[in-house]
C-alpha cells in the first residue's frame, strides 16, 4: 500500500510525495526531484535524520553514529532507511532551496465569492486535479491577484480531503486582492496558486487542545477543526474573538462541529464594549484555569499580531507554558510579491528558561512553536504522576493485603539493584524496574481509570530517552521506595504523601542531572 508523505521544509514550503511499498522516503524522494540531504544511504552517517512530526514507520538499519535508539524514540528517523507504514510528516531539516525544489504551482478556477461581513470575504475555488494540491490542515498558500503583480497569501479554511477550496480574507479598503475580490472577481476566473507552505499546521498528539483565532485567523482553525471532528479523540476548545459582533463568521460551522463532536466546545468574544454581546473583551479574557489545565495542552494560535503577542504575555503572566505553543501572524500585506524566494525567510531557535522558542519570519508574516524544554517537560510528567500517585494512596491505604505489601516491597527491591549509592549500575533496566513498581501502586487500587491515566503518561518514555547513559542518581531514590512500602504497611497516610513529594523532587533532580549531562556530550 502507498502512502503519502508531507516533507516539511525549514523555509515553510511542503512538498507532498506518494511512496510505494518497500520504498524509502529518500527514494521516493529522488525520484520525485528532490534532494532532501542525503550521504550514504545505508543509515550509517546520521545526513538525512530528520523528525516525524506524525505517522508510523519501519526505521529500518541504521547504527548509533547515524541515530541512537533513544533519538528513534523521541521520534527522529532516517529517511534513506524510513519505510512507511502510515501517512506521515517529516520536518526536513533544510530549506526548500537547498533540496532543489520550490513550492507547487496551481490553476484554480473561482466557484463562488461573497461579503460575509463588513470586514471578511470568503472565496470559494475549485481546482481541476484536486488530489495534486495536498496540504496539511493550517496551512497556506499564496494567491497570485489578477492583473496585479502581487500576491497574497490565504490559509486554507476547507478540510483537506474536500474538494472545493475555501478561504477566509481579510477586507483591507485599497488593498490589491480586496479591491479585485469587491471589483472585479466572478465565477470562472482563473487564480494561480503557489504552495502549500507553512510550519503551523496540526500535529499528532494525545494532550487536549486550546484553539485561538482573531478575525480571519479563524480559517485555518477550521481546517483543523474538520480534521479533528473526523474521529480524533481530543478534547478541544476554541476562542475567537473579533472587534466586533457583524466581524464573527463561520458560527454555523462552529455550531455544527459541536453538535457532530461532544468533545468540542467554543465561545466568541467581542472587544467593541458597547457590543452587547456575552463576552466582552479580548480572547485571553477567556483564558482561564479551565481552559489552560496547568500548561497540559497545545495551543494553535492564529491572529492579527497584537493578539498574537498579548497571548505570548498573558501565557507568561500567569505562569503557564503549555507543552506545545504554535502560532501565525500575517500582516495585511502578507507575501506582496510574487517574487519572494526561500532566501527572504529567516529561522531563529533561542532556548530560555523551560522554553526551547522557533521563529520563522519573512516578508509579511512570522510563525513560531514553543515547546516545554527536556527537563520541563520531564518535570511535569512527573508532577502528574504525584499527582496521581496521592489519588492512588486515598484508594489504597488501610486496605494493602500482606500478599500485597510483600509484593510491593519486592518491586522496591527490584528497582533498587540497579542502584549503587547515587550511581547507576543500569539506568535502563532501573527505569523499567521503576515503572513496574509505580505502576503496582494503581494495579492495587482496582481502579482502571487511575491506572490508564498512570499508564497515559511519559514518564517512562522520558526516563528512558535520558538515564541511559547517565551516571549520577540522587541517593534519597533507593531508601524512599522502600520508606513508601513501609508508611504503606503502617496504614500511615501522612507518612506516605510526604515520600511521595520527595520523591518526586528527587526524581526531578535525577533527570535534570541526566539532561545536563546530555546536553554537555552532545
């Protein structure tokens, strides 16, 4: 079976190739001109290892040189060896220029334009090969305005299997594509599309999603939207919000994704403040406890620049990081040239405090993704395994059998002989000693909606991209597992939660040691 394989480029451009059966990602790449980098082909020199951003696949052979088992987990690949075994997205690490290829040039023919407010025109096109023009849900393309030497670019509003092609577009008085769309455009005309591009599109994932628009920033939102009614299982809420009430667009849509998926819900608000409408204000007016879950999400973000970065503070202002932060920003005047080139976009990573930060800039536009650094994202893995650990104890203390307790107690002991004083004798085999003596504490409790929620976490995963070739371990972790057994035996409830949270520091100092030591060797 063939599957299709989006190549994302560090410039933003995406290009799409069908690889067939037993064929690598690099060949199939090849064969469609385009020369992602590439050296030996035999997994052996680590050129081409670049990240999945989503999908499944055979790694093939490959050594450590090239790719460490650890980086196959965290979910790097090699594409001279990658065989896939689902569609799939893979962030190349290079720009589209240097692969000697260039975004997708298409023919579109107008069905339909219409002022759905006084500030957004939706426009409606068809294209002849529809299967040819694949994109990612999010992202853009840039239309060529007749009779103007200029383009603009237009994320995609329609899901990415529907055949006709939709845009939401900003009513800018005097701008080249509104005057053509208010002026001149009819059905049958015939625009030129170049693309898709751009990093901000949907990403596979398990966390609950927070979906922020402002104004026609909405329209991608809607293509994620489609996708994530069309049986994804996570819990997803939206604030848009506009200047004023006529300016809100798409509702009926908005209503019936709602009515279709339990699992979504929206609200709108409206800064005019003589509006009347439910919400006045600003989307982070709306962005409460409830809505950011201490951090453990993902938030889209699309909007004018002012809300983007009001956001960004407002995220900072209440102490929040969310494990992933994406978001786009257009200018009115995004893409003016028809000329631009992969030359004209910049990429900056800077890493601060728990945050690693990508910004993507060119001319008219600027996308970035936040993520939640290693040891962040380590420490809140294990923030909520406390958390569920003082559920499990409320369940369990007073009511362990000794069968139980002694079980218990062998589990610490198992976990502990990979331990000498504060060094490892066998990180790996202690991280799976550890979860097996964690996760007993939930297996005792007979409750599975505890012990899915223990098993749904990270923490092994971490643990295992990092201890394996550490050294130091606190010296607190061997005594308090066997201390945890104890206060467990003695029906001592204050006893228990006091190791519980100590353990979890000590936990969180172990990997932050292994992180550093990472970072240093590398």
């Amino acid at each position: 079976m063939s599957h299709q394989v989006a190549l994302s480029f560090e410039d933003g451009v995406t290009r799409f190739i069908t690889v067939n059966p037993f064929e690598t990602v690099a060949d199939a790449s090849y064969k469609a001109r385009i020369n992602i980098p590439l050296d030996c082909r035999d997994g052996a020199c680590g050129t081409c290892k670049s990240f999945c951003e989503s999908g499944t696949f055979d790694p093939g052979d490959f050594i450590d040189d090239a790719m460490t088992e650890d980086e196959l987990e965290q979910g790097y690949c090699l594409p001279c060896q990658a065989l896939p075994e689902s569609d799939m997205v893979i962030k190349i690490p290079t720009t589209s220029d240097v692969a000697k290829t260039a975004p997708s040039a298409t023919t579109a023919t107008v069905t339909g334009v219409e002022k759905v407010s006084d500030s957004t025109f939706a426009l409606r096109m068809t294209v002849e090969d529809r299967e040819s023009l694949a994109f990612l849900p999010g992202q853009y393309v840039n239309v060529a305005v007749p009779g103007a030497d200029a383009s603009r670019s237009y994320s995609f509003s329609n899901g990415t299997s529907e055949e006709e092609l939709s845009f939401l577009i900003r009513n800018t008085p005097g701008g080249v594509m509104t005057t053509y769309l208010d002026e001149r455009c009819e059905v049958g005309d015939e625009l030129e599309l170049t693309g898709p591009m751009g990093s901000f599109f949907l990403r596979e994932a398990d966390r609950p999603l927070l979906l922020l628009a402002g104004g026609t920033g909405l329209a991608p939102i809607l293509s994620m939207l489609r996708s994530l009614c069309d049986g994804d299982e996570r819990e997803v809420h939206l604030i848009y919000g506009v200047s004023r009430v006529d300016d809100l667009v798409g509702l009926s849509e908005l209503d019936a994704f709602k009515a279709e998926n339990s699992r979504f819900t929206y609200d709108t608000v409206v800064s005019d403040p003589d509006s009347g409408h439910e919400h006045i204000g600003y989307v982070t007016s709306l962005m409460g406890a409830e809505q950011l879950r201490d951090g453990e999400i993902d938030v889209y973000l699309c909007g004018p620049p002012p809300m983007v970065d009001s956001v960004r503070e407002h995220l900072d202002s209440v102490g929040t990081t969310p494990v992933n932060f994406y978001y786009e920003k257009f200018t009115p005047a995004a893409g003016t040239s028809t000329e631009e080139t992969a030359q004209d976009t910049v990429a900056v990573t800077t890493v601060e405090d728990d945050r690693a930060t990508t910004v993507v800039s060119g001319p008219g536009f600027e996308r970035g993704e936040q993520h939640l650094s290693l040891a962040a994202s380590s420490d809140a893995q294990f923030d909520a395994r406390m958390a569920l650990e003082f559920g499990a104890l409320e369940l369990v203390i007073g009511r362990l059998s000794e069968q139980e307790i002694n079980e218990f107690r062998a589990l610490a002991e198992s976990a502990n002989a990979y331990i000498d004083g504060n060094t490892f004798v066998d990180a790996e085999a202690f991280t799976k000693a550890n979860n097996a003596f964690h996760e007993y504490l939930f297996v005792c409790t007979s409750n599975d909606s505890l012990l899915h929620a223990y098993r749904s976490l990270e923490v092994t995963k971490y643990m295992n991209t990092v201890l394996p070739p550490a050294n130091w371990v606190s010296e607190h972790i061997v005594p308090e597992h066997l201390q945890l057994v104890d206060a467990l035996d003695a029906n001592d409830r204050d006893a228990a939660r006091y190791i519980v949270r100590h353990h979890t520091e000590h936990a969180k100092e172990t990997m932050h040691a292994a992180v550093i030591q990472m970072e240093d060797e590398e």
